[in-house]
C-alpha cells in the first residue's frame, strides 16, 4: 500500500504543473484582463466626456499601467510568466525608474532590500549605464539598464495593440518618451515554491491570506453538511432497501425526490423570504451577527447555529436524495445475489447477512465518490452563499474569475487542485480498505 501511496504522491506535482499552465495559458489568452480593463474604462470615460477613471477613480498614467504589467509578468513570453510565477525562474523586484536629464545623468530611488531607501546616481555612456554603486549595491544583486525611446514606444504599442509604425514613430517623438530611461531592479526566486502566491490587483491584499481568511467558512459549511449527510442518508437507505414498496419507502420517495427537484439557490430564497423576513426566526444574511466576538461562549453557538440552520438545509437538500438513493439501489442489488442467499442458507439470520456482507460491498460507490465531496466541500455553493451573503471559497473564486484578477485565479485553483487530488487519493485507499477484491498490487 505504501508503494502505491508513494507513486501518487509523486504524481500530484504534475498533475498540479499541468492544471496550472493550462489555467494560465488560459487567463492570458482569454481578453478583458486587468491592463485591459483599465484602458476600457478610460476609452468609455472618454467617449462619455468624462475624466478617464480607473477602479480607484483617478486617472491611469502609461507608467501605471506598466507597473500593473510588471505586478502580473504581463510583458513576459507565456513559459517564463509562469515559470515565475512558479518560483522556478526569477523575477524582477524593487523595480526603479528614472529618466535621464539632457546631460544624460538621472537619480535613481531605490528600496533596498532590507524596506529602506536610498538614491544612486546613473549617468550614460552609448548604448549602456554606469552607476556610482554603494557597497551594497552588488551585495544585493541590483541590476541597472538602459530603454531607448524606441524600445519604450514597442512596449506601448503593444500594451495599446497598435501595429502603425507612424503611430509608434510619433509615440516615440512624444515628450512622454524622447528620453532615455535608466531601470534598476533585482531578480530573485519569489513564486508558489517559495511560499508566495503574489497579491490581489482587485483588493491589493496578499492571495494567502485572502484564502486562508474564506476557506474556514466553506470547510465549515461543506464538512458539516458532508457528515449530516453520510450518518442520515446512509442508514435511511439501508431502511428504505430492507422495507422495499412500504408505505415507508414510499412517502420517504417522495419527500427526497421533492428536495432534489428544488434547487438548492432557489431554497435558500423560499426560506429567507418566509422564515427570515416574516417570521424573523432566522438571521438573513451572513455567517455570524454584529459583536459576535465579544458575546458569552453560549451566545455564540446560539448565535452561529442559527446562522447556519438555513444555508446547511440548502447545502444537504440535493446531495442528501443522491447520496440515500445511491445507497438503497446497491443494497438492494447485493440483496439479490448470490452470496447473500447462500449466507441465509447457512444459518446467518437476514438482518446478519445484510450488515456482514451486503452493506460492505454497497457502500463502495459512495466512498469512491469522496473525492467529488471534497470538491464540493473546497469550492462550497456559489449561488448558495451569494444568497445568504456568505463570504465563502466559492464565492472568493467566482468573484476572482469575474474581476479577471489573475494572482487570486491562480491561487484559488491551486488550492482546489491540491484538495481534490488529495481527496481522491483519500477516495482510493478507501476504497481498497472496504473492497476486498481491490489490491494496491
């Protein structure tokens, strides 16, 4: 078994690699990312008669819009981003820029790498840069370049998707580039191997920690409706397997197909309309009240459980029918094997037969769907917690996926991918532990 435990392990790496690059690959191909958002909303203002904004409600100069690049590697080949990103190659840090003056000098305002800052004098000399470097300027591995204009006025006709060489050619002339520009930085290793998932450019907060901020709440939500779900849904459909064309199976048929006709969403409306609005018997929105922090332990679980009564009814309503009719239709068809018949026939009463051998092999599709519980567990319900107003994983990706926000994109699945793949290793090994004709060899 560890042999086997081993060689997936060491598959989860490339499977991560391979999820990752396709997903980033993806968000630079796919229009609309932050750079372009931000042009987009300038052209509108403009044509409106308006001051070209940006999400932060002040105009966007060229220079931000390439700091916004360097923050994503936007002016990196598709391979090297994301081997950046990865932490597999280094990247630029503590980028500074200057300007020269006529006299070819220019002062560069550096922050070194220890949060202070300092200046340093570049002068020109040709093509290249000579700079009165401290002692600590090497120690640290800063790097000092030259743009030309020209290669200035290339970087903003593709950052404007502009292919007109006049265009460029008087870009190039404008005063905004005529001058040679001097660029300081250094390169270090800082991606997802160093521990470094980049930040927010929607929230500008730090992708771990926003992660970590949500995922409790969704593990909270979706372990609890997992456990609720497994300890009713399996021994209702033992009862409803045994008690086959009862009244019992019947009206319990009908009351689970009802609940799994219902969208979950849909549910949760029904249920803050009439219990929350009218009735006021539960809170309309959220996970906990105002001042939670500072109420009595025994307020606090009061509080939280009624919190989380209507979004955990709407979590279990669709899972809970699969899950117990799942469970009824393969007991029932190990019922009617053989080896139940001959355990009969051998002097183990009915009930005996139906816990010692037909349960075991029934519950093996259940538990070969652990890992798409874990999936749901991960990711929660969207509409569920748009709903109730729950600030969820789930509601955390989709708003990333809808902000174009690439480091949060990029973070929320690696997590995910990370996740699953464990839940569905956790999904085999279980498999194989109540299978016995199941062998790792």
């Amino acid at each position: 078994m560890w042999g086997y435990i081993i060689r997936r392990l060491m598959l989860i790496p490339v499977t991560l690699v391979g999820v990752t690059f396709l997903v980033f690959c993806l968000t630079r191909l796919v229009p609309g990312g932050p750079v372009e958002r931000i042009l987009q909303e300038q052209a509108m203002s403009a044509l409106s008669g308006g001051k070209a904004t940006s999400g932060a409600g002040k105009a966007v100069s060229d220079d931000e819009l390439e700091r916004l690049e360097e923050m994503f590697n936007l002016q990196e080949p598709m391979l090297t981003g994301y081997l950046q990103w990865l932490g597999a190659l280094p990247r630029r840090v503590q980028v500074a820029k200057a300007e020269l003056t006529d006299n070819n000098t220019a002062e560069l305002a550096v922050v070194r790498a220890n949060g202070h800052s300092a200046i340093v004098n570049v002068r020109r000399e040709g093509d290249s840069a000579r700079v009165d470097a401290p002692e600590w300027w090497e120690r640290e591995g800063w790097r000092l370049e030259l743009q030309s204009p020209h290669e200035r006025a290339l970087r903003w006709a593709e950052r404007h998707h502009v292919a007109d060489p006049a265009a460029i050619a008087r870009q190039e002339a404008s005063p905004a580039l005529r001058q040679w520009r001097a660029v300081a930085y250094r390169k270090v290793f800082d991606g997802v191997l160093e521990g470094n998932l980049g930040r927010s450019y929607k929230y500008n907060e730090p992708v771990a920690a926003m992660m970590l901020e949500r995922l409790p709440v969704s593990l909270y939500l979706g372990l609890l409706g997992a456990l609720i779900t497994y300890l009713v849904s399996i021994p209702l459909g033992v009862v409803k397997a045994v008690r086959h064309k009862s009244a019992y199976d019947s009206l319990t048929s009908v009351l689970i197909f009802t609940g799994y006709a219902v969208p979950g969403f849909a549910l949760g409306a029904v249920l803050l309309v009439f219990l929350g609005a009218r009735l006021e018997w539960f809170p309309l929105y959220g996970l906990t009240s105002p001042g939670f922090e500072g109420m009595p332990f025994w307020e606090q679980v009061r509080d939280l459980l009624s919190h989380t009564a209507l979004p955990l009814l709407c979590y279990v309503v669709s899972t809970f029918a699969m899950t117990t009719m799942m469970m009824k239709n393969n007991l029932m068809d190990n019922l009617g094997a053989d080896y139940v018949r001959t355990a009969v026939a051998k002097g183990l009463t009915f009930r005996q037969a139906v816990w010692r051998h037909a349960f075991r092999n029934s519950v093996i599709p259940i538990a070969s769907n652990l890992g798409g519980v874990v999936c749901t567990v991960v990711g929660g319900s969207l509409l569920i917690e748009r709903v109730f107003d729950i600030q969820g994983f789930g509601l955390l990706s989709f708003q990333a996926l809808m902000d174009k926000d690439y480091s949060l994109i990029m973070g929320t699945l690696l997590l995910s991918s990370v996740l699953i793949i464990i839940g569905n290793l956790l999904s085999d090994i279980l498999v194989a532990c109540i299978d016995p004709r199941v062998k790792f060899q």
